[in-house]
C-alpha cells in the first residue's frame, strides 16, 4: 500500500499542469516557490523510498542467487556422493556404496529445497523489479518536472523585475513629458497658461476702463465749449455757429427742450 501511494503521488505530481496551476494562481511567484519546496520535499521522499524499495530488491536477489548457488552446491555434492558410492560398490564395499549412496540423497533432497527457494522468490523478484523501475521512471519525471519548476520560477521573477525596471522608466518620462497633461509639466504649464489668461483679462478690463475716460473727456469738453459760446451770447459777442446751438445747449443745460419752446421766440 505504501509503495502504491508513493506510485500515485508520483504520478500526479508528474503529470501537473504547471500552467493550469499558475492561471489559477494569484501571486505565480509565490505559487512556483511554493510548488518548487513541495516537489523538492516529495522527490526526498520519493528517494527515500525508491531506496528502501531497491534495497529490499537487493535482498531478494542476494538470497535468490544464494539459493541457487547452494542447489549447484548440493548438486555437485550429490554427483560426488554417487560416484564415490559406485567406486566402494565397484570394489565390493557394499556398506560404504550405501553410506555414500545415502549422503548422495540427502544433497539431492537439500538441492531440491534450494531450488524451490529460489522458484518462490523468482515472481517476488519480478513484481519487486517492476515497482523499482516504476518508481526509478517517476523519480525521474519528478526531477525533469522540478528543473521545469524552477526554470519557469526564475523566467518569472526576471520577467518580473524587468516590468517593474520599465515600470519606473515609464513613470519617470511620464513626468516630464509635456504632452502628458497629467504629468508635473503639463501641471505646471497649465498653471501657467491660467495666469496668462488673467494676465490678458486684466488688461481688457483696464482697456475698456481707459476707453471710457477718454468718452468723459470728450463730452466734457462738448459742454465747455456750449458753456463758452452761451457766455459770448450774454454779453453780446460772438454768435453761436450755425446748427450748434440748439440742440447742444439744451442738452447741456440738463432740462428736457422741446420743439415747440423754440417757437415762441
């Protein structure tokens, strides 16, 4: 069960989607440290085991080869026990030929047990050496995922920090590009530009205050000189000139004339 486990574990981390998870991700950069820690702590682990499980392969074949070595061993025993049972036979000593004939069963009966050991371990050994190279095959996959991993960890933080670099390259020609009105320029120009504008107003407002002055001065020199030609007239002067005296002195005078007053002179 636990080498199952391990099998499964391997296999789903193998079989990650770094780019599904990073879209999923808020923060990729931490995301990738932490996947990058997890994949480390789990090839450790998975190490771990694929070692143990190697070593308890070793084992098998350890006893395995063992087995086998002892059933040659026993073998060869026996065929020395029944050549030497045939010589003492051949020479006609009975007892000894049996004696030997015995020692030769009994390696053959002890060949036989070292045989069936080794026959019992042998799908042991198979279905151990498969999970070994499971194992060895998704450790591998692991490690290439985690060099991935880690590649695509460092493209991103340099990625990274080249946007932040541009980022305050960006900032810092906003601030002085004169196109930009949000920039401090473009703030400062405007600020300006509202000055002149008041600049401008003023002298308008002082413009249409001196023509009105220079119109006071004009009709008050009208009115000196009706006053003048009306002070001839009283003391029997000049005469007033022709077509200004009329209208103009009633309009200097201040009260309302009309027509018909001038007919009754």
């Amino acid at each position: 069960m636990v080498k199952q486990s391990i099998l499964g574990r391997m296999a789903q981390l193998a079989k990650a989607n770094i780019n599904s998870i990073l879209d999923q991700a808020e923060d990729p950069q931490k995301m990738l440290d932490q996947m990058v820690r997890d994949y480390s702590n789990n090839i450790a682990e998975a190490e771990s085991a694929v070692a143990q499980t190697i070593g308890n392969l070793r084992m098998l074949q350890d006893d395995y080869n063992e087995d086998v070595k002892n059933a040659q061993d026993w073998g060869n025993k026996a065929l020395a026990a029944s050549r030497k049972a045939d010589e003492y036979r051949s020479s006609g000593n009975a007892s000894d030929a049996q004696k030997f004939d015995n020692l030769a069963k009994v390696a053959l009966q002890r060949q036989i047990a070292s045989e069936n050991e080794a026959k019992s371990a042998e799908p042991s050994i198979a279905s151990q050496t498969d999970v070994v190279d499971r194992l060895k095959t998704g450790l591998d996959q692991m490690k290439g995922k985690l060099n991935q991993l880690t590649s695509k960890r460092n493209e991103l933080v340099a990625r990274s920090k080249t946007a932040a670099a541009q980022s305050q390259v960006h900032d810092a020609l906003k601030s002085i590009d004169i196109m930009d009105p949000t920039s401090e320029v473009g703030r400062f120009e405007e600020k300006i530009r509202r000055e002149e504008a008041k600049v401008r107003g003023q002298q308008e407002l002082a413009a249409s205050s001196l023509d009105a002055q220079f119109n006071q001065l004009e009709d008050l020199g009208e009115q000196t000189e009706i006053e003048a030609r009306l002070a001839a007239l009283k003391s029997g002067g000049a005469k007033p000139a022709i077509g200004a005296g009329g209208n103009s002195a009633g309009s200097a005078s201040g009260s309302t004339v009309e027509e018909a007053d001038f007919d009754k002179l």
